[in-house]
C-alpha cells in the first residue's frame, strides 16, 4: 500500500487544497460536458448509423481543442473512413516525461428502451448517480482526462512542460478490430513513458482501485450437426436427438459438477489477495437467493485467476415459430476468458480440441475461433505507479486498492508489447451498481470527481519529472 503521507514527496511539492478547489470550480462544467457526450449515440457497429460515431468524435475532438493541445486530429481506425479515433497531442519539454491517457467515445448499443427507467441518451441524475448509455463505459473516462488536463493547466499554468498525448478511440466496444493496425500506423506518436487506461472500475464506491491484473478473452461460434435436414418428430424422435439437445449436451461438458471449468490445459494464477465476501457478491451481482455458487476455491480467484466459460449466445427454432421436427443443427456463442499468464491461441486449441472431442453421439461439430485477446498483468513498483497510487489515496482520502478484474481489455497487452519501457496503469469510474453494457448504465458522481482530482495530482507528480 502507499503512504498517506503527502510529505512523502518533498522532491515535488503539491498544493493539495489548491487541486482541490479547481476541482469543486471545474466539476460542474466537466460533469455538463459529459451529459452532452451522452446524447450521442455514437455506436461503432455497423447496424447502427454510422454518421452518429463521427458526430461522438467530433464532439471530442472540440472539446479536447479547447485545452491547449498542438494538434487534435480525428483519424480514422482502418485508415479509410471507419471508427473515428482522436488524438490530441501536447509536446514534452525538455527533460520532460510523456504520458499517453487513453480512453474510447464509442458505446454499447442500448438494447430494449422500454427497459430504461429514463432514455438511454438522456443522462439524467437521480440519488447521486448519472444514468445513461456510456455515462461510465466509457465517456466519463474520457471526461476523466479532459477533467484533470483542465485543473491541471489551470493549477500549473500552460508551461507545466509535461508532454501529454490523448487517445479517445472509436470502436472498443465492437472489440477493436483494427487496434493493431492503428497502433502500428501511429507508433511514434503514441509512444510515451507512461500509459493510464481509463476503462475499469473501483472495488466499491468510495474505494479507489487500480487494476493489477485482467484476464484474455478466447470466442468461438460452435455448430453441432447431426441431420442433413428436419425431420418429424413423431415419426424419427427416438433414435435420433435434435441438434439443440446435443448441443446441450456439448455445453454441459465445459463445466464439471461444482461448476468449474473442465477444459484440460488452461491455467490458473495466483491467488489474489483480496477476497470478496459472499454475501456481498452475491448482493452485487443480483444473484437469486435460491442458485449456489460455481467453481471452487475463493471468488476473487474465481473471478480473477481462474479460466471462466459462459455462452453468450445460441441460434436454435424460436419457440414462437417452432413447429413438431426434430432440427438438424443448433449454434452457440462461447465466450471463455483465461487466467493472467496463459497464451490465447493455446487456450483456443485446448477449447477447440475439448469440443471436437466431446462431439455428442458422435455428432458433427465445428468449432470457429473468432477472437483472441491475451490477459494483462502489471508491476506496481514503478515510480508512474507508485505515483498513480499516492493520488488515489490523496484524492479519496483513503488507502487505495490494488485488485484484478475478470474482464478483458486486450490492447493493454498490446500496448505493453509496443512499448515495454512503459508503466500502463488501469484505472476506472465504474462501481459494482455502474451495470456497464446493460439497462440503466449509471455514473457514481462523487467518485467521478475524486477521479479526476485524483488523475490530475498524478499529472502534476509526472510534470515534475516523475513517469
């Protein structure tokens, strides 16, 4: 843990009241800035218009030019038209670290509007929280920087010298597809001392965080096949077992009786050193009281650093249109996610090669592995992370967090192959109640603040030669 102690860092004097009392001016305006980001629904999937996630970037781009930056461009992702992301870029002074915030402006699709208690592109408080499509995944992050560049500049003046480079991309929630290219393309312009990810969560509310650790992500469509067309089900049922029968029965294979993953060959990490109460994870989850746990050993570890499987997805005859056949086929969408530590295409093997050979009755089963996305883990020592650490505290006042997360954010590791000499650090505005990706997405406000108090104070500490 860090040392509450702001005395602890005599070589770079910060006035904390001063960083404090930007904020409570600054706060307003930052908090009105992301509800209008909130009413665009800049969706980067290809269903939805388009025109909307130029609309999402161009708005960032406006903002980010009102703050002083050298350049702000808007740059598509596959060096065409799609997926706007932008950059703003302000150069390092002599002697001067660089620091690269990242964050994305695209959404989630909203899914049923009759299942928001307000519209989903209306950001609208209610009892302390800010509720809206992308009011915490992920546009309060790239608030989160505007927010502490803002009370940066205006605590330490335009020649802070420190070189800062903002990265909003456009199309995170429909997985990255073209994060490589576009990190290749731009290498030199991205590169920098130190890299914050403003795309996780806090333990708790209240409770500041910064994310250790978070598993890959392996995706794969899986067809059984067992009839070359439908057939009766009265006059064939018996001998012959439809094709959403024998992909239940494929499914049920992936999980042993305790519900743990039976695929042979993934890894498990190290314990965590957190545990997460039961009850509080029970309560935080909206787990009904009757259905008991799954897996084995602590729920941090089984949320952490153990292998998970879920299906996120199954194409069978809907139960509206069915009529009395047996169907020859079924499809399913399994989303596995691996420990820190394990090789994603190795993990895709091992899951592949568990479903061809637990094929049931001999069915035909193909498997498709449609993504691949490795784990990130990330050393704390470092002084970028020792800094992040003591402006957590000092914002929250209170110890800050070290945790992992069972989500994914695959170009972490990407960043941290294109760039070894730099410290990532992950942090976050969600919570537990934040419901990211689901129906009333919401925003704790007061966390929001602390956030950016806490990011600008880490901002100052890299401006005084630190990163």
């Amino acid at each position: 843990m860090t040392n509450m102690d702001a005395n602890s860092h005599q070589e770079q004097q910060i006035d904390l009241q001063q960083f404090r009392e930007v904020i409570e001016r600054r706060f307003d305006a930052v908090l009105s800035d992301l509800k209008n980001l909130v009413s665009i629904p800049g969706i980067a999937w290809d269903s939805f218009d388009q025109a909307e996630l130029q609309r999402s970037a161009q708005a960032v781009a406006d903002l980010l030019a009102a703050e002083g930056f050298d350049s702000v461009e808007i740059l598509p992702a596959d060096g065409n038209a799609a997926h706007p992301a932008v950059i703003a870029h302000k150069a390092a002074a002599d002697g001067k670290p660089t620091v690269l915030l990242y964050a994305h402006h695209d959404v989630q699709p909203p899914g049923s509007l009759d299942s928001w208690s307000s519209e989903p592109f209306t950001a609208v408080e209610r009892d302390g929280r800010l509720y809206g499509r992308g009011a915490a995944d992920d546009k309060a992050g790239v608030m989160a920087h505007i927010g502490a560049v803002r009370v940066l500049r205006e605590v330490m003046g335009e020649d802070h010298g420190l070189g800062i480079t903002v990265f909003i991309e456009g199309e995170e929630e429909a997985g990255s597809p073209h994060f490589a290219e576009f990190l290749q393309r731009h290498r030199e312009r991205l590169a920098a001392n130190a890299i914050v990810i403003a795309d996780s969560a806090n333990w708790e509310v209240g409770a500041p965080t910064l994310t250790t650790g978070l598993r890959g992500v392996v995706g794969a469509e899986v067809t059984v096949r067992a009839l070359k067309h439908a057939l009766h089900s009265g006059g064939y049922g018996g001998p012959i077992l439809d094709g959403p029968t024998l992909l239940a029965r494929l499914i049920a294979t992936l999980h042993d009786d305790d519900g743990a993953v039976a695929v042979t060959g993934l890894k498990h990490a190290a314990e965590p050193a957190i545990d997460y109460p039961e009850e509080q994870f029970r309560a935080d989850a909206g787990l009904l009281d009757c259905v008991e746990l799954a897996g084995r050993g602590s729920i941090t570890s089984r949320l952490w650093a153990q292998p998970a499987i879920s299906v996120t997805g199954i194409d069978a005859t809907a139960v509206d249109v069915a009529s009395n056949t047996i169907s020859p086929s079924a499809r399913a969408k399994v989303s596995l996610r691996i420990a820190p530590g394990e090789d994603p295409a190795v993990a895709a093997e091992s899951l592949k090669k568990h479903l061809i050979h637990n094929a049931p009755f001999g069915a035909e089963v193909q498997v498709e592995i449609d993504e691949q996305g490795p784990p990130f883990s990330t050393n704390t020592d470092s002084d970028a992370a020792q800094d992040m650490l003591w402006a957590l505290g000092q914002a929250w006042d209170r110890e800050p967090l070290e945790a992992g997360m069972g989500g994914s954010i695959p170009f972490a590791a990407l960043l941290q192959e294109a760039y070894p000499e730099a410290t990532i650090l992950i942090t976050g505005v969600e919570d537990p109640d934040t419901r990211a990706h689901g129906i009333d997405e919401s925003l704790h406000v007061e966390d929001f603040r602390q956030v950016i108090l806490a990011e600008a104070l880490w901002l100052a500490r890299c401006a005084g030669g630190r990163a």
